[in-house]
C-alpha cells in the first residue's frame, strides 16, 4: 500500500480521507470503532480519537 501523504487543505477533503480510511478498514475486518490516542510528537498536536457506528437512517438509503 502507498504510504505517501498529500495535503488535505479543507474539512471535505479531511472527511473524504477519512471516510476512506475507515471503509478500507472496514473491508479488511479492522475493528475500526473504538478509542485511540494519535501521539503526534512535539511538532503537532495530539488528538484523542473515537469512532462510533452511525445507525442509517432508513429514508436517507
């Protein structure tokens, strides 16, 4: 799998990133719900993470 990062330069992209990530998990039976702690180093931020399963709403399917 390529590892090369691009930027992500507004909130769609973060969240079109995002929900990819999460889907290719998905795929691969990765338990993607849960916490986790994303340690950055001293450069950038640390962020506290939690994912949770969204029921469908069965008028949006």
């Amino acid at each position: 799998m390529d590892r090369t990062e691009s930027a992500i330069i507004s909130e769609g992209e973060f969240q079109a990133a995002l929900a990819s990530l999460l889907r290719k998990a998905d795929a691969n039976d990765v338990e993607v719900e849960g916490g986790w702690d994303c340690r950055n180093g001293d450069e950038h931020p640390d962020w506290d993470v939690m994912v949770t399963e969204v029921k469908k709403n069965a008028d949006a399917e």
